[in-house]
C-alpha cells in the first residue's frame, strides 16, 4: 500500500506541472500570429463612451477616465466627437476606419465606386456665387440669353436654379446660389454638388464679406475657382484692387505667376462671355469630369416646392447613373415615381444623364432642398426605405423634444429666456429653410425666434390651429391663405402676416422682439423742494411744509430726502396737498404739503428731490 501511494503521488506530480506549460505557451503562439496594426476600432457616426470604450476594450470607467486626462466631463451615454475618438485610439494603438454601410435605408451616406471601364466624360457643374448685387443672375442671364433676375421680388435671386447651356457641342451645367447673406446656408448647400466655382466680384464694389464667405464655402469644397471680375463697363472698375485683395486669400491671379483665372466680364454689356465659357470648359478638360450612366441614378436636391397643378416638384442634379420616367426613388424621408421630367425651359426628357439638372414630378411629397435621391427598381423596397427613414426622423425628433421637456421640468432653462413662436409657410422649400436659418440667428437681449413649424404649401386650417395651441404668429413667404382660413384666423385670434421679400420678415421679427423686452427706464429729475417746517399728525405720520425751488413735483413722484448734500432716503410720495386739496402737480415757486411713505424723520431745511422713471427706446 504505501509503495501504491507512493506511485499515485509521484504520478500526480507531472500530470500538476504540465497543463501550467501548455497555459503559458498558447498566448506567446497566439502573440506571434497576430500582426502588428491589426487593432481596428470601426467609427460609426453619433457614438457615445460606452459604444467606443467597448470597440477599444476598455471598461467604461477606463474611458472616463481617459476622457478626464482630456480635460472633458462625460457620462457613459454622452456623444464623442470624432476627433477625440481618434486621439484614444491612436493612445490605445487602434486605427480608426469607418463603418462600411451595408443598410440600404443608409443610402445617403454610402460611397458608390464604379467600375473605370463604365465611366465617360459629363459635363461640369460650374456653381456662381458672390456677394449681393454683384451681378451672379445677370451674368447666367448673359449666357442663357433669357430674362430671369426681372422676375425676381426686388431684383433678388430668391430660389437657387440650375440650367444647363450647349457650347461648341458640349454642355456646361450651371447652379445659381442667392447672394444675400441669409442664403448662406443655401450657397453652402450648393458648393457641395459642384465641380467649378465662379466667384463673381464686381469691379467697382471689389471684395465684400460675402465674396469671402463664398470663397470659404468654395474651398471647402475643393474645387478649382474662376474669379469673373463683372461690371468692366463702369468706369470706377478697379480690376487690380480685386486681385490684390483676392491674392492676400491665396487666390494668386495666372498673369501674376499663380493658378487662379481671372476673366474680366460685363454681364450687362456681354462681354467676355466666351472668354469665361472657354476656362470653364479648359478646366473641365484638365480635370477630366467622369461618370457612370449605366446605372441607378443618384443626386441631389437643389430646389423642392409644391406647384398648385402638379404637387410636389423637386429640381435635381444628377451626379451619377441615369433617371428614367417610371423610376422608383427615395429622396431624403419621402419616395414616389418619376412622372414628368423637365429643363428649366420646360423641355421634357425621357431619361437623364449625369450633371443633368432636371425638375421632376411624381412624388408624395415635398422633399427638403439639399436631400439625397436614389433610384430603385422595386416600388415596396422604395416605400419601405421611404417608411424606414421617416420613423428613425420621428424618434430623433421625439428625443429632442423629450429633452427639452426634461430641461423645462428641472429648470435648466432660464426663466427670465423668452421667445416669439413662429410657424413659417413658404412657396418654396430652400427659401423657408434660408428664412428659418436667419430668424433662428436673431437674439435681442436674450429674447430669440422659436420656429414652431416650417413647410411648403399654402396657410391651412391646421396652421391656424397649431399657432392659436403653441401662441404663434404665422409667416407666409409667398404664400396665401383662402377666406376661410383667414376667417378661422380672426376668430382665434391668430395673426397671420404675408411677405415676399425676406429682409422684410428680419425688420418686422426684429422689431417685435424689441416690443417683448422688458421696457428699460431712465430717470428723470422733475424738481426740488425745500422742507420749511414739519407736522406730526397721528396716523399719518410727518407733513413736511414745503416751498417749490425748481421744476415741478408730482403726486407719484419717486423722491430722495437729501440732508447737508446727503441721500438720507429714497422713496415714494405717500400725499401731495395744497393747503387742504390733493394736488395732482405743483410747480416752481409754490408751496405744498407732503408726506413720504415709511419715512418719518423730515426735518426743517431738508431737500426734496423729485423724479419719474421714463421708458427708454430700444435702439
């Protein structure tokens, strides 16, 4: 038996001292086989801590406390920005890729790369931009030959348009951005789907503010720009102030040794047109524009609005693939079937190409101007992306509001914050959001724009009952309302007020939101009086006697008791008499009987100050 024992023992040995190897050979296998750079943490937009912390195996309390050592505060379902996710990866030896998007209802976001052999040559989509009045429309009107900036309220190019001109054969499509400031939004908008800019500066104006917004807008796209030096025809042109003033913006002019074209044009005159038209189609050939019409089509939205007679109608740019009438598409929240396709000179077309600008109808709604449009071959799937996208829009929206009511409830607005609501209709889905922008950038002294609701079409019953519910006045841009809606208005008590120019809207916001302020006073010193004996009287108190030195005093006047050049009191008139009368006022020179209120101790040579607090007018 012992010698049994002594076997199991000694055999037990061994059998406890290997698997401990085996452990600790497995992981330095494992090391080895695992290439260096191989820690990938796929980005995907809108993550918060515990969605990045989990991708770079960390714990959550790790990542905060990786945040901390970056000076931010965060909690486990707050966002990050990219760039911070980007700086722990690099700390942690991962490499940030982004999410390849295989979800279909993600169109919008997913890269498309052709095949070369499918790819030809398109035409260029050239984007005019420029400060206002430095004549964008009047130049596309010299290369179109037709007259647009006349119809326009004030002159004003009021809707983004893109047309498409044919010169020596070849197309050249043309967008034409607004130049007010309040279309900034629009302009950038515009910069996204274009190949070439032409910055158009007036020769007698030069570089204005809003030359060099659209310059950034320009290069933030990255795409070659033509300077048009317009109106050449006036006399107080100065075509080198331009270009000195462009060239300090890295804009060095070709004749000067750098790679920005300069044409000089007067649109008025049609001068230099070919000159501009030829450059344009240079770079064009340069940069060799491709495209993949042997496809589905996608694009953008530039322009959307509600036509009486046709419904929604939507202006696209076609950037790849090619439409066809019976097309299914899903655009931005909304989807229909391609059922007209017109130009901008109303010519119908069949199918187009890609940096074609064509105005379509068919859908069941109006989209938003800057949406992206994809073609499908199947009605259900189109409905259903449609369907799909308009949900996640409502939960998104639903969270906000659900956010702002938590913020209300724990008082994390300021009560003293006060707002006009407003519910904007527009005939025009790119001039309503240019508006929005523009009143939501209004704050008088604390006091902003709250945009309650914002949509194309006419001023509905519905509006009327939205505004009466939220204390909302209704702006219609271009648009009416019938007699009964008006009827319907003036029975809630809802004001209703029409415009067709924006900056007009802007004086009028802006000047109710001056009528909300709470009124600023200043005072003013009305007279004086001289304290020449005092009355004790029960129940009253002191009756100081007095003699008028100057101005006037009156019955609610607010007053200062001033002792030996000192401010004693201050306070309000309790009484003012006249012998035995009330008094209303007493002026200089007269003598009166008063008493302040609270205050008892007035004695004979005593001054009394009067004075009124008058509203002061907000500049």
């Amino acid at each position: 038996m012992p010698v049994n024992n002594n076997k199991k023992f000694t055999n037990k040995k061994p059998d406890n001292r290997r698997p401990p190897q085996h452990v600790a050979k497995q992981p330095v296998v494992k090391k080895e086989q695992k290439p260096q750079g191989e820690k990938i943490l796929v980005y995907k937009p809108e993550m918060n801590v515990s969605q990045v912390a989990e991708g770079l195996g960390l714990s959550n309390a790790a990542m905060i406390k990786r945040l901390m050592q970056l000076g931010l505060m965060a909690s486990v379902n707050q966002l990050i920005d990219r760039d911070t996710i980007e700086l722990i990866a690099l700390d942690e030896g991962y490499e940030v890729k982004d999410e390849v998007i295989t979800d279909v209802t993600r169109y919008d976001e997913m890269e498309i790369v052709d095949d070369p052999k499918y790819m030809v040559k398109r035409p260029p989509i050239v984007t005019v931009m420029g400060h206002v009045d430095h004549g964008k429309t009047t130049l596309l009107d010299a290369i179109r030959k037709s007259r647009v900036v006349e119809g326009e309220a004030g002159g004003i190019t009021q809707h983004i348009g893109a047309y498409q001109v044919v010169r020596n054969g070849e197309a050249i499509t043309f967008i034409d951005t607004p130049g007010h400031a309040a279309f900034t939004e629009m302009r950038a908008r515009g910069a996204k789907v274009t190949d070439i800019v032409v910055l158009v500066v007036a020769g007698d104006d030069g570089v204005m503010p809003q030359t060099l917004e659209a310059l950034d807008h320009a290069k933030a796209a990255k795409v070659p720009i033509i300077v048009a030096v317009n109106k050449m025809d006036k006399q107080s042109a100065n075509p080198e102030r331009v270009m000195t003033e462009l060239a300090e913006r890295d804009l060095l002019p070709e004749a000067w040794g750098g790679k920005t074209p300069y044409v000089m044009v007067s649109a008025l005159k049609r001068q230099g047109i070919d000159e501009l038209l030829d450059v344009i189609q240079l770079i064009s050939e340069i940069d060799e524009f491709k495209a993949n019409p042997k496809r589905l089509a996608k694009g953008t939205v530039i322009e959307a609005s509600l036509d009486k007679g046709r419904g929604p109608v939507a202006t696209l740019i076609i950037e790849t693939g090619t439409l066809h009438i019976g097309d299914y598409i899903v655009i931005g929240n909304t989807y229909g079937k391609v059922r007209t396709m017109t130009d901008d000179l109303k010519k119908r077309y069949n199918e187009a190409i890609p940096s074609q600008p064509i105005e379509v109808t068919g859908l069941n709604e109006v989209p938003q101007a800057g949406d992206i449009f994809m073609a499908f071959t199947d009605e259900r799937i189109t409905r259903d992306i449609a369907l799909e996208r308009q949900s996640r829009q409502r939960e998104t929206e639903a969270k906000i509001m659900k956010k702002a009511s938590l913020d209300k409830m724990f008082g994390e607005i300021e009560s003293t914050e006060k707002e006009l609501n407003i519910i904007i209709k527009g005939d025009v889905q790119g001039s309503i959001e240019a508006l929005k922008n523009l009143l939501e950038k209004i704050d008088i002294d604390g006091f902003h724009v709250n945009v309650v609701r914002s949509s194309v079409g006419a001023i509905t019953e519905n509006d009327v009952t939205l505004a009466n519910a939220s204390h909302a006045i209704i702006i219609g841009f271009n648009v009416r309302p019938t007699a009964a809606v008006k009827q319907v208005a003036d029975q809630q008590g809802v004001e209703i007020r029409l415009y067709n120019i924006i900056y007009r809207i802007q004086e009028d916001i802006e000047a109710a939101l001056k009528g909300m302020l709470a009124p600023t006073f200043e005072e003013i010193i009305t007279g004086q009086a001289e304290v020449r004996s005092t009355f004790k009287i029960s129940k009253i108190g002191t009756i100081a006697g007095c003699y008028v030195t100057d101005g006037f005093i009156k019955r609610d006047a607010l007053v200062r008791v001033i002792r030996d050049g000192i401010v004693v009191y201050e306070g309000k008139l309790a009484s003012l008499k006249r012998f035995k009368d009330d008094a209303k006022e007493v002026k200089q020179g007269y003598e009166c009987g008063l008493s302040i209120e609270n205050f008892n101790d007035i004695k004979d040579g005593d001054i009394i100050e009067a004075s009124q607090m008058k509203e002061v007018e907000v500049d």
